[in-house]
C-alpha cells in the first residue's frame, strides 16, 4: 500500500508540474497555419513576389494564388505547362518553369490573371529545378546535370552551357559565381558558373543521403 500511494502521489506531482509548464508556455511563440489552398494537382514548388505566390503544380503547370489576405488565398490564374511542373522561378515580369520532360517554360505573368507561355526549351534530360541570375536560367536537368540557358529574350531561349555532374540533378541554388546542385546520391556539386558557356564543378561533397532540392529554385540576384 505504501508503495501504490507513493505512485499516486507522483503521478499527481508530475500532473500538476505539466500544468503549470502549460500556463507557462507563450503559445503565440509557435508558428501556425494561418490560411491554405488547395491546388488542382500535386505542389511540388513555389515562389514568391509581392502578393502572389506561384506554384509549379505537376500536372496542373503553374498556379497563380493572391496571399494578399494570408488567411484567405485564393487562386487567381494559372496556364497548363505541356509537362509536369516541378519547381518555380521569378525575374521581373516572368516565372520560369521547371517542366521535367518538355524543359525550361517561360510564362508571361505580368498579368497574374492572364499567365501566357512565350517562350520554352527542351532541355536533353528531366527539369527539375531552375534558379535564375541575371540573363541566365539554371536548370537541375537530372541525369543532364545542369543546364544554363540563356533567356535575354525570353521568346527564344537557348541553351548556352552545360556541366554534367556525376549523379542526377534534382536542385540548384545560387550564389555569386556559383551554382550549387542538390545531385541525389553524388550530393552537393558546387559549379563555377563565372563563364556561363563553360562551368566547372570545382567542389563537392558526398552527402550521407540523396540530396534532392536545391533551397532556392527561385530568384538570386
């Protein structure tokens, strides 16, 4: 019997510790979700600019969705990529496609009501990530490793440069004079881009699973 009330008495110690751990807690503190949309296919990327956000949404192409209200998104326009959208960029007036097996769509999203497809290439591989600076489009093109493009005209988009790296690209973020590729079961590949007619992977690093996004398929400046 000692025993048992001395359970009981813990459990009711450790009852009221958690209680008042409770009334100490700022809940405010934890992030929450404040709105959502339900898109018409599978969200695989998105970028942001002012009060949209864009969404390459696989067999749905890209979403255009107003977050002017958080708690309210709502999708305003959209255009059917001839492929299946995998990941998103923006640059001025444009989002940039990651379309796996029709390659690089560029949109026309000046109007967010009214998205039009101007111009496109088709990359050797699958795109699956872009990321974009300046005049140039790089994309994640899996077993074609990383493609650059150039997209000064945006009607007429060409592939200048390529680097195939040892595994198979699935992501590209940006910074200064390099690129960095998420290359799956060959890790990260850090790509001198200085020369976009002719990158070269300087570094790499064999990470302990398969890399499989780059953080920022979006825009770098």
């Amino acid at each position: 019997m000692r025993n048992v009330g001395f359970v009981i008495i813990s459990l009711l110690f450790l009852a009221v510790s958690y209680s008042n751990a409770q009334d100490c807690l700022d809940y405010s503190e934890f992030a929450q979700i404040e709105g959502s949309v339900d898109t018409p296919s599978y969200a695989f990327g998105v970028a942001l600019a002012g009060n949209y956000a864009y969404v390459a949404d696989y067999f749905s192409g890209l979403q255009i969705v107003d977050v002017s209200d958080p708690a309210t998104p709502l999708i305003t326009g959209s255009v059917d990529t001839p492929g299946i959208a995998q990941g998103v960029a923006l640059s001025g007036n444009y989002a940039y496609v990651a379309d796996f097996n029709s390659g690089l769509q560029i949109v026309d999203v000046s109007d967010p009501a009214a998205p039009v497809i101007t111009g496109s290439v088709d990359t050797p591989g699958e795109a699956y990530g872009v990321a974009i600076s300046g005049n140039y489009a790089y994309v994640a093109d899996y077993f074609s490793g990383l493609q650059i493009v150039d997209i000064s005209d945006p009607a007429a988009p060409v592939i200048t440069g390529s680097v195939d790296t040892p595994g198979e690209a699935y992501g590209v973020a940006l910074a200064g004079n390099y690129a960095y590729v998420a290359d799956y079961f060959s890790g990260l590949q850090i790509v001198d881009v200085s020369d976009p007619a002719a990158g070269v992977i300087t570094g790499s690093v064999d990470t302990p699973g398969a890399a499989r996004a780059g953080a920022g398929s979006g825009p770098s400046a």
